[in-house]
C-alpha cells in the first residue's frame, strides 16, 4: 500500500472513503466543522442517528457517487478517559479490512481529524500508519492467488491543507515499523524447509545489500576455528549446518563507537533433538527463530533510516534435530569462552547458541550495550502469557528503555528477575556449568545462564517465548507469528540510550 500526502483541503481531496477516528460522546460533526462543511450530506444522512463511535464501532456512510469523496467511515474509539493506542491501531486494522472486503482501492484520512484525540497528531499518525500496513499482511505467501479474492486499499492518502515535514517523517516512521514487523513476521512463518540456517544467510546477505548494511557469515569451519562448541553441538544433528550471521550498521563518524549489539535465536527449527518435543504444536517450532527474524528485520530499518548509532545484529542459526550425530543428554561442550557446559536436556538448545554468540559480541565488537531476544523458554509464556514478553537485567536504566521502546511499539516487555541466589542450580558435577536447572523458576534459571557468559557490559536478556506467535488472529495479525519484538529493537536503536 502507498501512502501519500494530498494537499489543499476538503474540496480538492480524493479517495474512495474518507476515515473519521472519533471519540464517544460530544457531536463528532461538530468537533470538525471542516468535515462538517466539506461534507453536508452527512448530518442528514438517516444512518448517522445510530452511531455513536463506541469502542469497535465501524459505521460506513454513504454520500451521493459523484462526490469528490462518496463514503465516510467512522472509527468508534469510546471514551476518551479509556483510549490507548493499541484501541486505534486495532481499529485502524479493522477499519482497512473492512475497506477491502468493500473492494476500495483508495483511503483518506484528514490529518487534523487527529487532533481531537490524546496524544498528539504526529504520533497518532505514526500508528495509523503502522496499523493500516499491518492489517493487510495476510500470511498465506504459500498458497496459489485466488484471482477473485479482494485485493487493496492500494493506496492511503493522508489529507493536509500544505505539506508538513513532521508529519511526513511520522508517516515514514509507521511505514518502516510495519515493514521490520511484517518481515519478521514472514521470516518466522516460513517452513523450516525452506529456511533453513544457509537459506537464512543468504537472505540475510541479500537484504544486507540492499539496505547497506556489512554483512559477514561464519559456517561451521569458522565456528570450529573461533572454538563455538556451544553453537555447534546444537546443529551437528542435522543435515542443515548451522550459520552465525553478524550484520552491521556503522554510520559515518560512529565507526568507532562501542555498539549496540542485538542478539537473536535463530533456531530454523527446534524438534527438540534428542530431548524430543512431543508431536502436539511441533511445527510451530519453526518460529523458533522469531529473536533472529526480529534483529534482521530492526537492522534493514536501521540501515535504511541511517540511524546515527552503530549497531551490530548476530543471529545464531541452527536446526536442533535428533539423529545419529546429534549431541546427547549427559554429553559436555566448550563454549567460545573456554568454560565446559554438560547438556542434561537437548531441548535448551537456544542459550547453547547463544552463549556463543554473546562470547562472540563481546570479544569482537565491544558493545557499549549488548541485548539478546530469543523465544527461550516455555516457563515465560507460563509466567508472562501471550501479550508480555519478559525482560531480564541488572541494570535498571536498560531495562526502563527497552520498556518505554516496547510501549512505542505496542510490544510489551515485563521485567522478571535474574536471581543470582538459583545461580548454584546450574552447577555440574562434572563440568564448569550446566546448562538447565529444575523446572521451577526455568525462565530465571535460562536467564542466569546466558548472565553467565556476559562479563561487565550493560545488557539485558529479552525472552518472547509466548508472543511470538498467536493463537488466534487479530486484525493487526493472523494467527501465526507475531513479529514481535522487531520494531522494539529499532525504538531502541533510536531512542537515547546513554
Ligand atoms: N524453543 C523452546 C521454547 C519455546 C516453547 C518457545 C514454546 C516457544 C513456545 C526452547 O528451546 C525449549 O525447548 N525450552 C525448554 C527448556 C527446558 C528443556 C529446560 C522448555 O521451555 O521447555
Ligand atoms: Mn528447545
Ligand atoms: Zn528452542
């Protein structure tokens, strides 16, 4: 969908439909006398008496053909003292499905409509703009067009009377959001058969390229030479060998700056292994690269706005198969580190890539601040349910910014603990740790771990197990991969974090 801007007011506007937020209460015609003028026919039009922009209310108004805009479509919002956010991007969502299935190729929405809402218009407009993209993915890149099915709204215009900067960078903002969401999101859709830890480098070089980003990937040899013990007995049961890929962003005049460093779990697909998963639900374990999905996402956005930050993304890509090669329940590892880790259970495979992966961050690159996000553990979905993600740090300042940047997003972050007193539950008889503790407190006890292999840097531990997938689809996202954390990361890399 493009967005554009259409100067000069009410009577040179053009679009299929015009879209009207409104809040429940005061008359809305008379809150935008504007509207009110440019549009007479709506105070007397019958079907105005019933609405009344109730939360969820979608009111589609019919005007005579021949106008300049023939349909206005009115977005309930409810009461002002309960608005957020998350109500106007849902029904913004709502709000372009239901202009799809109407067949409208074009949308309008007058900029000062959304000064009588909290909040302020530019970010307003910024979420709209994020939401309208967003709830036309639809997911299903696999299946063979259905040539009669409806397509569009092909085009959003956003109505000014003159051009406004601000509001146009707001715009571009919501648009790249969505893009980084909706990536991420087809990413950790797509079957692991076709995304497997290779196909996932080259994808990552592919886009590197476009966006100007340096792009290096270590195989297997190189992990071996750089001693990536951990990383490389989570893939050595699988055909599909695993890649640590490292993109980074380095604008002009921050080359030497400490980075950034975002991490992601890039598990192409996690069976369990040898630990095998029980068959129910298992193939959504090919989203269990959702934290790398995000990180490449963020960075092609970061590249693309030249953020004036240096970044750096590491995605740790293997595939956890059960077979003749694969690492065993009892076996012990050396991770980049040198320390020794026994593996009890096969399937907490993702703080085995990640160990290294932070090792790697951190004898390479330096980072000034060092984040991970990863679908980690089942005990967080428990704990935290599908719409918060858990964030675990010792440092109270990062953890207030990846907070505020979730709320940004629309993605939310809890702080949970990193209780250093179930440290002693990970200690092996026989080697220098172990990599799982008891069931009980298995969020904090995978979160110690990674802790374990992160010397004195600021960082912070993000665990979206849980919401990196829906159950059911909203009109933000069909059922399936969320996306999440994709545009929390670019909020972060924005955002002052010193
Ligand atoms: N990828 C899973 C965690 C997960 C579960 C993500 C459900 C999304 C939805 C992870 O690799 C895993 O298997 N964790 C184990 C750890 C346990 C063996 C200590 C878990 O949570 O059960
Ligand atoms: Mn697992
Ligand atoms: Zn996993």
């Amino acid at each position: 969908m493009e967005i554009r801007f259409q100067e000069g007011g009410y009577k040179k506007w053009q679009a299929d439909i015009l879209l009207v937020p409104a809040l429940e209460g005061e008359n809305c015609l008379k809150k935008h006398p504007e509207l009110d003028a440019a549009c007479p026919w709506l105070a007397v039009a019958p079907a105005m008496r019933d609405v009344r922009h109730s939360a969820g209310e979608l009111a589609v108004i019919y005007g005579h053909p021949d106008l300049n805009i023939p349909r206005v479509l009115f977005l309930g919002l409810g009461k002002e003292e309960s608005f957020t956010l998350q109500d106007l991007r849902l029904m913004v969502g709502k709000a372009l499905q239901k202009c799809r299935e109407i067949r409208l190729s074009s949308v309008l929405l007058p900029l000062s409509i959304l000064d009588a809402l909290p909040c302020g218009r530019d970010r307003l407009l910024e979420e709209v703009i994020y939401a309208a993209h967003l709830s036309l993915y639809e997911g299903h890149f696999l299946r063979k067009k259905d040539e009669t099915a409806p397509k569009g709204p092909d085009i959003f215009s956003i109505g000014v009377t003159e051009p406004i900067l601000a509001s146009k960078k707001a715009a571009i903002r919501g648009s790249h959001a969505a893009k980084a969401t909706l990536l991420a999101r087809k990413l950790a859709n797509f079957p692991a058969n076709m995304l497997t830890p290779a196909d996932f480098a080259d994808k990552a070089e592919s886009l590197a390229e476009k966006h100007g980003l340096n792009c290096r990937v270590l195989d297997e040899k190189d992990m071996l030479d750089r001693g990536m013990g951990a990383l490389l007995c989570v893939g050595q049961g699988s055909v599909h060998p695993p890649r640590l890929i490292v993109l980074q962003h380095q604008p002009e005049g921050k080359a030497d700056e400490p980075p950034l460093v975002l991490v992601g779990k890039g598990i192409c697909f996690d069976s369990g292994g040898i630990s095998l998963k029980p068959a129910a639900k298992m193939h959504q374990m090919k989203s269990d690269m959702s934290g790398a999905a995000a990180v490449l996402a963020a960075m092609t956005v970061i590249a693309e706005e030249k953020l004036p930050k240096h970044v750096v993304g590491i995605l740790a890509c293997a595939e956890n198969m059960p077979g003749g090669a694969s690492v065993k329940p009892g076996d012990v590892v050396y991770a980049m580190n040198g320390e020794s880790i026994e593996i009890t259970n096969t399937d907490a495979e993702g703080r085995m890539v990640l160990a290294d992966a932070l090792c790697y961050a951190q004898t390479d690159y330096a980072p000034a601040i060092l984040v991970d996000i990863a679908t980690l553990t089942g005990a967080c979905a428990v704990a935290l349910g599908d719409e918060l993600a858990g964030v675990f740090s010792d440092d109270v300042f990062l953890v207030e910014h990846i907070k505020a940047a979730g709320q940004t997003a629309g993605e939310n972050v809890w702080p949970l603990p990193l209780w250093k007193n179930y440290a002693k539950k990970l200690e092996s008889e026989i080697a220098d740790i172990c990599h799982t503790g008891p069931r009980e407190g298995g969020a904090i006890n995978a979160a110690l771990f990674l802790a374990h292999f992160v010397d004195e840097v600021r960082y912070a531990h993000l665990d979206i197990a849980g919401v990196d997938w829906q159950e059911k689809g909203t009109a933000l996202c069909p059922k399936g991969a969320t996306g999440f954390g994709a545009r929390t990361l670019i909020e972060l890399a924005r955002g002052g974090l010193e």
